[in-house]
C-alpha cells in the first residue's frame, strides 16, 4: 500500500469515529494521534487536532477562516507545516508552523484564522527550511477569496482544484496563462516570470507616478501568482505617464537596468520575462522567445579590427547586424530590421595591446571586422552581434559596448570649446557618433529661439567645429545633436550646451561665447592680487566650503546676501570672521563647492 493511500485510509477512519462521536451526542470534537498527513516534526508524543476532514470545493468555509490546499504528485505530505503573516490572528514561527486541518481528495489543507477586514494573506508550506514551492506566497483575499489551490513546484494560486488540476480556468479565467485577480481601477500590473520558478525574496522597487510609498529594503511584496509566474499590483496617481520599475531581491536585480510603464506604450499591465528588459503588453509566448538580448550590451568592439564576445558553445555563423535609425528587433524568426556584416573568429585573439589595455577581454573571442567596412557609418547607427546556428535560428545575441573602438578612432588633442584667433571665434565639440551637429547661436541669455543657425563640419577624428565672426564674441550658443541613442532605442536630437564651456546663462541653459583674457571680465583688484607664498603643494591646509551654507542662516548677512557669493563681501560677518580665525589657525585654502547654478 502507498503513502498516500494510508493517508487517504487513515484520515478516512478519523472522519468514521468522528461521525460516530457525532450521532451519539457525546462528542462534539474529535482528536486523533498524529497520523501520517500531519507527522510532528517534534516528538511522537504530539497531537494534531483535525477539526474537519472536508475541504472539497464546494464546501462553505466558515466565518473568519481562509483555506489553503496544498497538492504534492508525489503522495509525500509528511512533515509540512504552514507559515502564515499579514491579515492574520495565527500566532507562528518559522519553528512553529501550523500542523495540516485536514486532508481532502485534492491534498492537505490549512484553515487559517483570518482578521475581520481581511485583505491578503501571506503563506509558506515548509519542512524545516525545505519551502514548497520556494518564494513567498500571497492570497488576494478581497479579489481571489478565501480558498487557494496549488500544486507542488508550482507558485500559482486557483480558485478550485479543477483549476489547480487543469481542469478549469486560473485565477483570471484567461486560459492558457491567467491573468489572476481582475486588475483594480487605479492600479498597474507588473507580471514576472523565471525559468527556474524561484521568486523567493523577490520584491518589487517603484517610483515616479505611484501612489506606494517604498523603500530599496522595502519593495512591495508580490501580490500573487498566476501561471505564467508572479505580478505586483501598483498603486497609481491620478493622471499617470509613467511608473519606474526594478524587480529585485536584496541588490541582485534582474534583468538590471530601471524599467518603465508609460501609460501610453504599455497601459496598465506589462510581462517581463527574467534575463530580459523588453517590457510585453501582451502575454508572451514563452516557448518562442529568441536566444539573447539586444537590450543588453555583453559584447565589446576595443579595436577597429575586431569585436570581443563570450561567443556560445557550437559551430554557429556570425553577424554584426546595423541600422541606422535603431530599428533592429530580436524575434523569433531572428534579428530583423536591418543589414548585417559576416565575421570570423579570428585564433589569434585580440591585437597586440588590446589585453594590456583591457585585460577584462582576456577570456573572450576575437570576431574579426572585414576589410573595407564603413566603421564611420556603423558607429552613428544600432549595433548587434549575434551568432547563427546552420538552422538560421539566432544562438544568442546582444548589442555592444564601443567606448574603446571609439578611442580608437576618434582619439584627439584638437582644442574643444571656443578658441578665438584675433576676435574671431571657433567653437568645437568632440561628437564622434553623431550624425549631424548644427550651432545655434542666440544675442541674450534668455532667448528662445536662436538668432542664428550654423551648419558645423566634422574631421575625421569626429570634431564638429563653426568658425564665426567677431560679433560673435558675448553672445550664447547651443548645440543640436542629431545622434542615435541606445537609452531609448531611436535617433534623437538634443539640444546642449557646450562641455567645455567657460561661461553660461543663468541656469546654465546656454553656453555663452567669451574671452577669457579679456580685461573686462576680470574682478576689480584681480591684477593687483598677491597670492599668499606656499613653499610646497604639501603644506596646503583645505577647507571644504558649500556656498549655500556658509550664509544661509548667518543672521550677520543681510537676507538678500544670505546663501549667495555676496556674503563673502562682507569682511565683518560672522562667517568670515570664523574663517579668519581659521586662517591665524594655520588653514591655508577655501575650496568652495558647488560653484555653478544649484548652489
């Protein structure tokens, strides 16, 4: 005889002597020893009191209990205990779970005392630290009820054992994958799933337009399950756009990088699949996901000869795929949207260097670039490599990272910024990937739109440079950057202000053009300073000083002075007589930080 037929016997036998206690009217409650669907897990002397031996699905629970139905395929049902939080009244720990109620055609099952207002609770089937299935586990009271059905190996919640046996529907009545618990007027639904079904310590981390309040060490517990993995309910702000998204446990995030719900390219509800951040609007089909992810960079161009990746196991053809307006797109019949490259797996490594100047290579294979490729061209555009199996079904795929191909070509000692030869000015800017840079040059700081737009050329090592005029000289520019952007998968035009600028508008908002030699712009007294002496850079005392805060409730400065660079004009204030005293201390140097707009 098998396990679970002695379960099935055992519990039978309590439900007869149960029912016999009842017709006599001399019981109203039946204990049994411990049989072999509720083992102690302490001592043998222990009992476990089977309250009822029901459980079928039709059965009405009674007020103020949940119940949970626990399947193992296996029959073995020995020792498991059930861990229990939130809308609870159960008092548990981890030691000390609650013993099975009863046993039913389906499996063991657990009535759990709820409280009154119950909205979810949270549960683990255990054996001592072995968890079946593994994470944290949630019923949605208010929209799943009071029942939950689950099998082994498996964290989806049913609302019947039909369902949970493949009979019927999930949760959400969606068929193939439930959608679980219909999704709530002002919430977002974010549904993950793994390979491994190992949701264990996952939370969910949110910001921008949610109405949830959290922490990175306090993300939002997982709501529920359904069958294609788990999903997080997120509370929404009126009006929403977007709601940032990290799926996480401890600082292990997966698949990495922030993610994004925007209203207008997703609606309230997105599936991500583990390893991946392509966000879904629709259920996936899983089995026909493609191999690799060009969202992710895991491939490295050092050099213009040759590209370096942790190719994968097996003979496969490789590629290196391009677009020019990013719209590459990984599916299930392959990488599509643009043009590729052939390349080969070149023996002998890397060049000569390359490993001396980025030994984090060391390990990877060199693909070789052919002869002759436009690399020039390629750089402006979306770039993939990806490795074909005889089939054509694409191995594995991913994008690439180019900051040191780029150093390559592009390296340059061209002064950057405005340079003036007489009065005229030249403006550069190092833009190597762009494909268009257009100066636009404004009279005031406050302008809106530019007075004036110059078309800029671009040299081989990727400068762009305007040569003006003298007029020039006092007014404002920025520059237009028409460059492909990985961040948001398309080409782009920023407008920006200069890196090297030595001179902006209020708020930074414009670079502004001048010269610095020029002796108007220099302080009153500047000529006439006498630095004090230092004899070597060692004997440098520094006094790190924030602007904002030497003055901002220095009573001494007047308030319109108060947190700006005019308090220290003032020789008599309070913190310059402490800086004063400083000095007679020995202090040589006041370094003040920030020194630009914010401060």
């Amino acid at each position: 005889m098998s396990k679970s037929s002695r379960i099935i016997g055992l519990v039978a036998i309590v439900a007869l002597l149960a029912g016999a206690c009842d017709s006599s009217g001399t019981d109203d409650t039946t204990t049994s020893t411990t049989t072999a669907a509720t083992t102690t897990t302490q001592a043998s002397t222990t009992t476990t009191t089977v309250a009822e031996t029901g459980g079928e699905t039709g059965e009405e629970l009674p007020d103020g209990i949940a119940r949970v139905h626990y399947r193992n395929p296996d029959g073995d049902y020995d020792d498991w205990v059930l861990h229990v939080w939130e809308d609870t009244t159960e008092s548990v720990t981890w030691e000390n779970g609650l013993n099975p109620t009863g046993f039913d055609d389906f499996g063991l099952y657990w009535d759990v005392r709820i409280t009154d207002d119950a909205a979810k609770l949270g549960f683990v089937v255990h054996r001592g630290d072995e968890k079946d299935p593994g994470p944290d586990m949630f019923l949605d009271i208010a929209a799943q009820g009071r029942s939950a059905f689950f099998v082994s190996g498996d964290p989806t919640i049913h609302p019947t054992a039909d369902a949970a046996l493949g009979g019927g529907s999930t949760a959400g009545g969606a068929g193939e994958f439930g959608e679980g618990s219909p999704l709530a007027d002002g919430f977002a639904r974010v549904h993950y799933t793994r390979p491994d079904a190992d949701y264990g310590e996952f939370r969910l981390h949110v910001w921008e337009d949610t109405t949830d309040s959290v922490t990175w060490e306090n993300g939002l517990e997982i709501t529920a399950g359904d069958s294609f993995g788990v999903y997080w309910d997120v509370g929404l702000q009126e009006d929403w756009e977007q709601v940032g998204f990290i799926v996480h446990r401890g600082d292990e995030k997966d698949p990495g990088p922030d993610l994004f719900l925007t209203a207008a390219d997703h609606g309230r509800e997105a599936w991500i699949v583990s390893g991946s951040d392509k966000i879904f609007t629709e259920v996936p089909d899983l089995n026909t996901l493609p191999e690799g992810d060009i969202g992710k960079a895991q491939a490295h161009w050092p050099v213009s000869e040759a590209l370096a990746w942790a190719v994968p196991d097996g003979d496969a053809e490789y590629r290196l795929y391009h677009s020019p307006n990013g719209s590459l797109e990984l599916t299930a019949e392959g990488l599509v949207g643009g043009d590729f490259i052939e390349l080969t797996i070149d023996d002998s490594g890397l060049p000569v260097g390359t490993i001396e100047k980025f030994p984090h290579l060391v390990d990877l294979t060199a693909l070789a670039v052919p002869d002759g490729t436009d690399i020039d061209t390629l750089l402006t555009g979306q770039l993939a490599v990806a490795a074909i199996a005889d089939d054509g079904r694409v191995l594995d795929a991913t994008s690439l990272q180019i900051p040191g191909v780029i150093d390559d070509r592009y390296g340059s000692t061209a002064p950057l910024g405005v340079t003036l030869s007489g009065s005229t000015p030249t403006l550069t800017v190092w833009a190597p990937t762009a494909r268009n840079v257009r100066l636009h040059v404004f009279n005031t700081g406050s302008g809106t739109r530019a007075d004036l737009i110059v078309p800029m050329d671009r040299s081989q090592q990727g400068v762009w440079s305007a040569r003006g005029e003298a007029s020039w000289v006092g007014k404002y520019y920025l520059y237009e950057v028409e460059v492909f952007a990985p961040t948001v998968g398309s080409v782009v035009r920023n407008m920006v202000t200069d890196p090297y600028s030595v001179s902006l508008a209020t708020n930074s908002q414009k670079s502004q053009i001048i010269d610095l030699t020029d002796p108007s712009l220099a302080p009153l007294g500047w000529d006439d300073l006498e630095k004090p002496a230092l004899d070597a850079p060692e004997d440098i005392v520094l006094y790190e000083l924030h602007v904002r805060d030497f003055s901002a409730i220095d009573e001494s400065v007047p308030a319109e002075y108060q947190g700006t660079f005019k308090a220290f004009t003032l020789p008599r204030s309070a913190g310059m007589d402490h800086l004063s005293s400083l000095a007679n201390a020995g202090l040589t140097h006041v370094h003040l930080l920030p020194v630009f707009d914010i401060a």
